[in-house]
C-alpha cells in the first residue's frame, strides 16, 4: 500500500517514497519541504560501528596474538604488549 503525505503548508497530497541523502520531497503546488531524509539511520550505523570497534578492540587486547618461542621458552603477549616489546627492544 502506497503512504501520501499531505503537505504542512497547502495541504496538497505527495506520494511518500525513499529520500537519499541531500534529497528532500517537495510540494508540487507550493514548493516546500515536505520530507527530508530520516537521520536517525545514519546515527544508529555509527552507533553500531563505534560498539563494534570497542568490543573487538577489547577482544583483541585480550587474547595473545603473538607468541614467541625461543630456545624453548615461550612467550605469548597481545597488541600493547607487542608494541611495548618492540619500542624496548629499539
Ligand atoms: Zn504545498
């Protein structure tokens, strides 16, 4: 079933349709805006993003990546202890 929406100004009726971003629906009889593009979805990706990052940043810090055998002795470490190695050792 197709939405229409009625224009805030003239009341004239507009189909309602999928708006890209930088889109707005505009009245055919008057010109304004009726609908701008839902902003929320964009927030909400960069919301699912930045949790995403900070979970697998926290996981990646957690478990060792590396793992050092030398002369049988071995040694496991993970991101930061990595880095930490390799600015001790020059
Ligand atoms: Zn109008």
């Amino acid at each position: 079933m197709e939405r229409s929406l009625r224009c805030p100004v003239c009341a004239a009726r507009a189909r309602d349709r999928e708006l890209r971003p930088g889109q707005e629906l505009r009245c055919a009889r008057c010109g304004s805006t009726i609908k701008r593009p839902d902003r929320r979805g964009l927030a909400h990706a960069a919301w699912a993003a930045a949790s995403t990052g900070l979970v697998l940043g926290v996981l990646a810090n957690v478990y060792p990546i590396l793992t050092f055998e030398v002369a049988g002795r071995r040694q496991a470490t993970g991101i930061a202890g990595g880095v930490a190695g390799l600015l001790n050792q020059g």
